[in-house]
C-alpha cells in the first residue's frame, strides 16, 4: 500500500464528520452501525491538517452522526476552528430533531446559517422513527428561527409507506415545511405494484405542486434537471464526497463507514488514497435517459446486491419515473420504454483491483466486480 495522500483531484466539495456514532433513535430502516464512539478534537484536528490543501473553494462540512446535536458544544468548538482555518466553508446539519440546542442555533444567526436537514417520516414517524410530538415539534422551531428556506426536511418512504406520499406532502406543508427531500428505502423488497404506487403517487405530488409553488421538493424540482446536465454520474462518494469517522479513519461515504474495507484513510498515518471510487460508474447507464438527475447510492446497491456498480432494479425505476415527469414539465425528450429495461441489461466487465485502497481486501475487489 502506498503511503502517500495521493489524487489530489478532483478537489474535496463536501466532508461528512460524524463527530459521533452513537444515536437516541433506532430507526428501522437506519443504514448506520451504532458505535459507541466520539469523535476527539484530535481526530478532527489531524483531519483538516491533510487534507485542507485538498478543499473546493467552498467545502461544506456536514455534521453528522449518529445524532450530532448529542455533542452540541463539540459541534461548536468544531464551527468555531473551521471559521478561521477554512474561511470559505459552508456548514450543514443532518439531525433528527430529537434535540433542540438553543446554544447552536444563536451562534448560527451570528453569521451566515447552515442548512440543516431534519429527518422526520411525516404520518409515519411514530413508527420508522419514534419520539413523533418532540421532533415535529422541534421541526417547527428550527424552521422558525432559521427560516423555511434553510430547513430541508428529509422523509424516507418504504415500499410499505408509499401510498401515503401525498398525505404526507400535505403534512408537512401545513406544518410549515417548505423543501422537502423524498428518499425510497430501495434496501427491501420492491415490486413492481409498488413502483407502479410510486408513479401514481409522483403525479398527485406535482398536482399539488402545481397548486402550491412556494413548496421546494427536491427531486421534482425542474432546475434540477438543467443543473444536472454535465453530470457523469450519480453520486460523488469518494470524488467530491469524502467522511470522517469518529476513529479517525476516512471512508468515500458517510454511508460507507459501516463496511471497514472501504477505508480510503485515515488521520493517524496521514494516508489517503480514494483509489479507483473517482471514476467509479454505475452499469448500464450510459444510455439511459434518468441518468443526469439520478440519486442512486452505490452503497445501496452493496448493500442490497453485493456489488457497487450493480444497480438496484427498483431505485432505477424510481429515479426513472422521476425523470420523466421532470422532462415533461420542462417539456424535455424523456426516457424511452427501452431505457425503462436498461437495469435487466447489465452488460459483465472486467473487475478492477482496490491495491491503493485496502492491499487487495478481497471484500473490496468483489465489491467492485459485476454480476455475470
């Protein structure tokens, strides 16, 4: 293994840190691997020493966990240092709005605000997610002293809960949500009825966007498709995209971490090396229509499939059903039924070796390979 921090581009747009892996919800759907684990001012510190050099010119540093606002005042400590180390960064907060930290939200209206992204499941909350009163509560705070415009609201739908898309959209935008981001949980078992659901749905949410256009809904949102053009391809897990684990070690992703032979890094040796996930591409993709507004996760596709470039069949079909309503309120040429098929044609290609990630991990050389 090469003990250099080599691949200095493409420079690093985004770095998740999970300042802690412990969490005071247990989701059902939740990706994470509970750790009892707190990221130390020492791991953070050698962090930004390797790779401050390495930042875009307006990184965004996403906190994260586990629950980040179980660390409030480490949360604070870490704001404080990136202002005057990385003056241009912009600051993001995932939370689960189980806690409402007043010392945090005052230090943010002293300057620029971050964006934060709760995640709560609307109707559903009760049930995937747990402590539904508090955190609805504490959603509304937070988009009152921040302001709508600042809060994205995150739902997670499964193929169990997508018949309630709509009501959940009219949930929240008379709770006062106003960008809204809607992610399946492609990790179970779709069929094709619950697909065939999702679209039905899709077009009574543009129904109601249609009526309601100060609601930003993320994925139905048509400058979307125009800034998304020059896309090549879906995700920028371990190119622009780069997670900090509380240990100390780097990962492509914050999805990533569970699975330690995707380390790319780590702050105590001082070696990064992304290896082969900056041109990293999904299989047959190249052809189809969906492809510039895609958001499939290549972890997903591990997760579900044991290979990362081996979509899963049902985000395809969701990405595309999305894609094609985009298209047609901007009047675009969409999808075709073929394009509709590409995930049952896979063509096999070679696997590629990880030696600059982890010395031929045999987990990391199959995870790149195909199915055949």
């Amino acid at each position: 293994m090469r003990s250099s921090n080599v691949l200095h581009d493409p420079k690093i747009a985004q770095l998740d840190l999970l300042v802690t892996e412990r969490c005071n919800l247990k989701c059902v759907y939740c990706f994470h691997k509970q750790r009892p684990l707190d990221m130390t001012y020492e791991i953070f510190e050698k962090c930004i020493d390797m790779l401050v050099d390495q930042f875009a010119e307006e990184p965004i540093f996403n906190f994260f966990g586990g629950e980040p606002m179980l660390r409030e005042d480490f949360c604070m400590d870490l704001m404080s240092s990136l202002k005057e180390r990385v003056p241009n960064g912009r600051f993001h907060f995932t939370t689960n709005a189980t806690i409402y930290s007043e010392k945090m939200v005052e230090q943010w209206f002293k300057g620029e605000p971050p964006i934060v992204q709760v995640s709560h499941d609307g109707i559903h909350q009760a049930s995937l997610r747990g402590q539904e009163k508090i955190v609805t509560g504490n959603l509304k705070r937070y988009i009152k002293d921040l302001s709508a415009d600042k809060v994205t609201t995150r739902m997670t739908f499964t193929n169990k809960t997508v018949g309630d898309l709509l009501k959940n959209v009219e949930y929240f935008y008379d709770i006062g949500v106003r960008r809204l981001a809607h992610q399946a949980d492609v990790t179970n078992e779709w069929t094709s009825d619950d697909v065939e659901l999702y679209r039905t749905q899709l077009d009574k949410i543009y129904d109601f966007i249609d009526k309601h256009n100060d609601l930003d809904m993320i994925f139905c949102n048509c400058n979307r498709v125009n800034q998304s053009k020059v896309r090549d391809r879906q995700c920028s897990m371990g190119r622009e995209l780069l997670s900090l684990a509380s240990d100390g070690s780097i990962y492509p992703c914050h999805r990533a971490v569970k699975f330690p032979h995707f380390k790319v890094g780590d702050v105590f040796t001082g070696h990064l090396n992304r290896g082969k996930f900056p041109v990293l591409h999904m299989d047959g993709c190249s052809n189809c229509g969906a492809k510039p507004t895609c958001h499939q996760c290549f972890v997903a596709n591990y997760e579900q499939n044991g290979f990362l470039e081996t979509p899963v069949e049902s985000g395809c079909h969701i990405n595309i059903h999305e894609n094609k309503k985009l298209a047609e309120k901007m009047n675009l040429i969409t999808v075709t039924a073929e394009d509709m098929l590409y995930a049952e044609k896979v063509l096999p290609s070679f696997i590629g070796t990880l030696q600059d990630i982890a010395d031929n991990n045999r987990d990391v050389i199959g995870a790149f390979g195909r199915k055949k």
